[in-house]
C-alpha cells in the first residue's frame, strides 16, 4: 500500500512537471527544437547511466567493508530501485531500498548509514565541481564555509547521537510523534555512518563521487555544444553542479523547479537565449532526474517480478 501511494505521489510530481513543460513552451517555443533534443537524449542517458554505475560501485564496496557482500547484480536493482523516488526532499525516498537489501541480509539501519554517508560525500563532490568557476575569492569562502559546516553538523551529530536523541524525546512529550520518529531514524543513520570515517573509505568514496558527478557535469557541457551554446570550460562544467546545489538547498522534491531555473538564469548571465536555456535545462533534466526514476521504475517492476516468482503457490 505504501509503494502504490509512493508511486502516485511521484505520478503527481510528474504531471506538474509536464505541465509546467508545456506552460514554457507557450512562452518561449521550447519543443520547436525537440527533434533535435531528442536524438541527443540517448547519448545523455548512457553518460546518466554510467554514473549511476559508479555511485553503485561506491554503496556496494561501502556495504563490503563492513561486512556485507551483497550479489552484485541483485545489489545493482535494489540500488537502482530508490531512484523511482529521488524526486522527494533531501532524496530520502531512496530509502525504498531498504524494501530490497534486507532479503540480502542487510538491515535497515546500515541502509541508512550509507545513505546518509553517501550523500555526506556527494556534497562535497558537487560543491567541489561547483567551484572551478568561482574566481572570487570571497564566493569560494562562502562556499567552503557552508561545505565545512555541514560537513561539521554531521560528524558532531554523527559522534554525539544523544543529541539527537533528547531532541527526539523532547518531541514525543510535546505529542509530536512523526518528528520524534523522524529524529531517531536520522540518529540511527548517523550514528552509523561512524563506520566508514576512515581515509581509505573517505577517500575512494570521494574520488568515486567526483568520477560520477564530474561525468553528469561533462554530459551537460556536452549538451550545450551540441545546442550552439560556447562556453569557457570551467564556467560550463561548473554550471549543472551548482544549479543541483541550489536545487537541493531548496528542499524541493528532487529540486524541481528550483534547478532548472537556476540552470536558465546561469545561462541568461552568459548571454544564451532564453528559449534556447530552458531547452538545455529540460534536457539535461530529462536525462538526468527524470531518467533515473524511470529506472527505478524498471528495477522496481524487476525485484517485485522476482519476488513474486518465489512465493509459494497455495495449496489448491
């Protein structure tokens, strides 16, 4: 029941999507070049793919280092499966995966661990890609100062759980039962993600970030060359990142709205039309968000298939 309301809730977000699609191209003839856009997208989505790979790779040797060696190709599907939910503030419907790694002998706790520590390390990978084109040296302090201090907030909140905690208790006295919930969920999550602040771990998880997330920048650039859009290098590997920053910053399901606007108004300040903007926002957003819930669409139809080939039959 809770996956078919899940799956609703996504359906709406999609339909107001499509229809604020349309709504621009009232404005601004976005699909008169969607032909074109079109025979890009497989291209884009293969580069989406192969990033989602290595984030994969990233949460699977995670899981191996503290004991937990899940059959790669099953792991691979129940990875995948969160994506049919990314489009939910700070990503946390991804944790529908715990539905598909406790078959595995994962428990939902360590689910969450990794959860938490990946997106720990996939601030820093975007914030990093983010950078390459601030030339203020102010604008890069600010921007090391917020990656600092949320990097802080965790590890503080990771090492001291009893924070939390009391925060927690304190909400279930004053009759706030889903924020208490909430609370210990993130305390659990934190707590756990201790187990891979090490510099080996810190390290590969990092430049396995940077590898997926520099790949989904490139696709971006990649984009706009093939819309006529020139860019200095820098400024257009750095643009699709920080449009994901504010887009989560803005606590929007999956930043929607909030990115490509962003994505627009970047491309304005560099003189890019503004029709010729929103097409290259929508697309990298179809290729990239909207791709990535298809799949796990797809790998959630494929565990559940499976799951149900290994029910018992009743007895007739």
């Amino acid at each position: 029941m809770k996956l078919r309301k899940a799956f609703w809730a996504a359906a709406a977000v999609t339909v107001l999507y499509v229809a604020a699609l349309f709504w621009a191209d009232s404005r601004n003839r976005v699909f008169d070049r969607l032909p074109e856009v079109a025979a890009l997208l497989p291209a884009l989505m293969a580069m989406s793919l192969f990033s989602y790979a290595l984030r994969y790779l990233r949460w699977w040797w995670l899981l191996a280092r503290i004991g937990h060696k899940t059959p790669f190709l099953h792991g691979w599907w129940a990875y995948l499966s969160g994506f049919a939910f990314t489009a939910t503030p700070g990503k946390v419907g991804e944790l529908l995966r715990i539905r598909y790694f406790l078959p595995l002998g994962v428990p939902p706790a360590r689910v969450l661990a990794v959860f938490v520590f990946e997106r720990a390390c996939d601030v820093i990978a975007v914030a990093l890609l983010a950078a390459l084109a601030i030339h203020d040296s102010r604008y890069f302090a600010l921007l090391l100062t917020f990656v600092l201090g949320l990097l802080a907030v965790v590890a503080v909140l990771a090492t001291q759980p009893r924070l939390l905690g009391s925060i927690a208790a304190t909400a279930r006295k004053r009759r706030m039962p889903r924020l208490a919930r909430l609370l210990r969920t993130l305390r659990d999550g934190l707590s756990g993600a201790r187990e891979w602040i090490h510099p080996r771990e810190l390290l590969v998880s990092l430049l396995l970030g940077l590898a997926a997330w520099g790949i989904s920048a490139w696709a971006f650039v990649w984009l706009l060359g093939r819309l006529g859009i020139v860019l200095e290098a820098t400024a257009a590997l750095s643009l699709y990142p920080t449009a994901m920053l504010v887009g989560a910053a803005s606590f929007l399901p999956g930043g929607v709205g909030a990115t490509e606007a962003v994505i627009v108004v970047l491309l304005a300040l560099h003189a890019v039309p503004l029709g010729i903007a929103t097409l290259a926002a929508v697309a990298i957003r179809l290729a990239g968000l909207w791709f990535s819930v298809a799949c796990g669409f797809v790998a959630i139809a494929q565990l559940e298939r499976r799951t149900g080939a290994h029910k018992p039959v009743p007895a007739s």
